[in-house]
C-alpha cells in the first residue's frame, strides 16, 4: 500500500507541483528585479516564521485563532441545521422567515465585526460572532435544499403506516439530508476561518489576525506571508476533518478513486 502511493501518478505530480512553486518563489522574483520587501523569497519567509516562534508567541496566536475557528464553525453549523429542518418542515416558517434570513445574509459581515466589539469589547466573541453570521447561511441553505428535495411519497407512504412526525424525520428527511450538510459544512469550515480572520482584523488582540496588522504596520512582508501560509493551513485542516467526519459518517457512499486501493 505505502509502495503504491509513493509511487502514484497523481501524487508524483503534485509533489512536483510543489517543488516547482517554492523554487518559483524563492529564484524568480529576483530574477525579475522584484525587490524582497514586496514578495520576500520562501527562505526569507521561512527565516521570518522561526523568528515568530521563537519570539513572537506565534503559537499562542495560532492557537487563539484555531480555537475561534472550532467555537464559530461549531456554533454556526449548529444554528445554521436548526434554522435549514425548522424552515425545510414548515413551509410557513419559511415563508415568514426567509426574507429576513436573506436580508441578514445579504447584509454585509464586515460591517457587523465593528458593532460588535463595540458590544463586547476586545474579546473573543466579535470574532465568535462573525464567523458564526459566515457560517450559517451556507449549512442553513444545503439543510434545507435537501429537506425540500426528500420524496414525498416517503413521507405519504411512513404517513399511511402511522409514523408520528419525529419518526419521520429522524428515519426519512434526517438521513436524507446527510450529503447535503456536509457539503454545506465543507463550505462553511473554510468560512469560518475568513469570519474570524475578519473579526481579530477589526478588533482583535490576540490571534493570527492581529499578527497580520501587526506585520502590516511594521512594513514586513514575511511576517505577513508566514500569517497568510499558516491561516492558509487552518482552513486545510478544519477543510480536512470535515472530510474525515463526513467519510465516516456517510461510509455507505461511494468514494472516488485516484488508482490507489
């Protein structure tokens, strides 16, 4: 098995991908008369990332960050399934709710980051609270797509054999809208970094954010490049555990293959 994977195809020629990029960086912006304050090459970047380290709490910040990122993402996936079954059953909750739904989604979320640290002071909940407002929209809307989309002859067919209207759902529009709220949390676990990048921006002390105000303020290009790399990898990672959760959960899917078996 490990045999096989180094020596797939398409692994080969994304490890390659990645060779080129950082030779890229490093060699070509010089080469182009392209001066290090305005793209620092990745050894100036990798230089910089260890000065962070070592003296910059940088560790703390990504942690602040991460932690930010779990409490928005699970706080908004959270009321964004709650909103999606409450208005996918009820028509007439959608039918009252949903412009007032869309209206909160059309509104933009940078602008509410400054009210609420207003409310809450240089906390952690404008930043909570942001990412929360990004997240929920994209799992409310799949939620409720899919809980529209069930069969209705299902639903008529449990109806006929007297099935109460949790057992419907927990055996019919539940499993049913499975696929749909993972796709809707793939979205939102990206999302959730950009909410709460946006809220330590405003109003933030602490997290990778600040840092990256703080990397703009002294003019340091690397310091900004090493913050943008690590939230970056943030989001490929909350990106990556909802894959795993989702590949665990629906396990009776099929799985695309990439000729490794």
């Amino acid at each position: 098995m490990t045999d096989r994977v180094f020596t797939n195809p398409a692994i080969l020629a994304g490890f390659a991908l990645g060779v080129v990029f950082l030779a890229a960086w490093e060699w070509l912006p010089g080469a182009l008369g392209v001066p290090r304050f305005i793209i620092p090459p990745a050894s100036a970047t990798w230089d910089e990332f260890q000065h962070m380290a070592a003296r910059e709490r940088l560790w703390f910040h990504v942690g602040a960050t991460m932690a930010s990122v779990v409490a928005g993402f699970a706080l908004g996936a959270l009321v964004g399934m709650v909103a999606g079954y409450a208005l996918g059953m009820s028509p007439t909750a959608e039918f009252v709710l949903s412009p007032y739904i869309l209206a909160l989604q059309i509104a933009p979320k940078v602008a509410f980051a400054p009210l609420f640290v207003m409310w809450f002071g240089f906390t952690v909940y404008p930043k909570i609270l942001v990412a929360l407002l990004i997240v929920f929209f994209p799992v409310m809307v799949n939620v409720l797509g899919a809980v529209r989309a069930v069969d209705r002859d299902q639903i008529n067919l449990a109806r006929a054999f007297n099935a109460t209207r949790g057992e419907i759902f927990r055996k019919i529009e539940f499993p049913a809208s499975m696929p749909a709220l993972f796709s809707g949390l793939r979205i939102a676990a990206t999302l959730a970094v950009i909410g709460v990048v946006v809220g330590e921006l405003v109003g933030g002390n602490t997290g990778l954010g600040y840092l990256l105000v703080y990397g703009q303020g002294q003019a340091n290009t690397a310091m900004v490049f090493v913050v943008i790399i690590l939230l970056t990898l943030i989001g490929l990672v909350a990106y990556g555990a909802v894959v795993l959760a989702e590949g665990r959960v629906l396990h009776y899917l099929p799985k695309r293959e990439f000729g490794i078996t």
